[in-house]
C-alpha cells in the first residue's frame, strides 16, 4: 500500500487589496488535502484563517506584507511530508539559476516552493523538484490564475497547477 500524500500550495494572494478574500475557485482544490502550504505575499492574517478551515497550514512571509505579518511568519522554513523535505520561501531570485539557489537555501530539500512572480512552475532540476503556483488572484501577464497541488507518493513528489476559471 502506498503512502500518499495530498498538499495544497498556494502564492502571492494580496488580500484584500487584489480580492476580498481566497477565490472559492481556489479553495475547491484544497478540500481533499491534508496540508496548505503558503509561499508569501498574503497581505492579511486573515488569508491564514480562511485557509486553516481546510487543512493545517504553514506560511512564509512575502515583500509586501502588513506588518502583523511580518511579525508573525519567517521569511522561510522546511518542513517534511511523508519522508520528503520541502523548502518553503517567497523569493527564489533570478529563473535561471533557480537550482542553484534552492540547493544553497535548501540544502536538504526534494521540493523547494516559492512565489513572487506570479508565474506558474514546476520543473525538475536534477532531482529537485521546483514548485511555484503563481497567483491565486492576480495573474499578471499569465492566462489565468493559479494554484498548486503537490502529491508525495512513497516520499516522491510531483506537482499540477491547475488552472482557475
């Protein structure tokens, strides 16, 4: 029997100023996971509060948060699933040398997740799982919005990123 496991990740939200609160479009992934992983730019507690109605969440703080925020989150954090360590931040710096900065920050890390650009992506650099769910409610110059769903299946990960009507 395999040991699965089901974690929602989601980025850069901007609450309240970009919407009121997470888009029910948004949410609807998260009802089947047993964790919601936030990579910054929450803006309010209050996204944390919404999300936790769901699943237990971890967060880090992004470059554009109020201050209650900024006292409350770390900038970044590890944590382990399902025998797979996973890399939480906001800013990985430039993409092409995403790799070489998750393996610095991360050392021990299978899945590093970030944010900040409002970019979808998931690729596999030589092992290293690099994860970010763009934005939930500002998609910038992207089709669409976005979420992530990051499967540890045994302790190997793989992601989706949805796109959100």
């Amino acid at each position: 029997m395999s040991d699965i496991h089901r974690i929602g990740v989601i980025s850069d939200t901007h609450i309240p100023k970009h919407a009121p609160g997470v888009p029910d479009a948004a949410l609807c992934h998260f009802e089947e996971v047993e964790l919601i992983l936030h990579a910054g730019d929450l803006s309010s507690l209050a996204v944390l509060d919404q999300l936790s109605a769901y699943a237990p969440v971890e967060a880090v703080r992004g470059n554009v948060e109020l201050p209650e925020v900024q006292a409350a989150l770390p900038i970044k954090r590890e944590i382990v699933v399902g025998g797979c360590a996973i890399g939480l931040v906001h800013i990985l710096g430039e993409r092409t040398h995403y790799a070489r900065t998750a393996r610095h920050e991360f050392p021990a890390a299978r899945v590093v997740i970030f944010g900040h650009s409002h970019i979808p992506y998931a690729e596999d650099a030589d092992g290293l799982l690099l994860l970010n769910p763009g934005s939930a409610t500002v998609r910038r110059a992207q089709p669409h919005c976005t979420v992530a769903i990051l499967t540890i299946t045994d302790g190997q990960p793989r992601a989706a990123i949805p796109p959100l009507p």
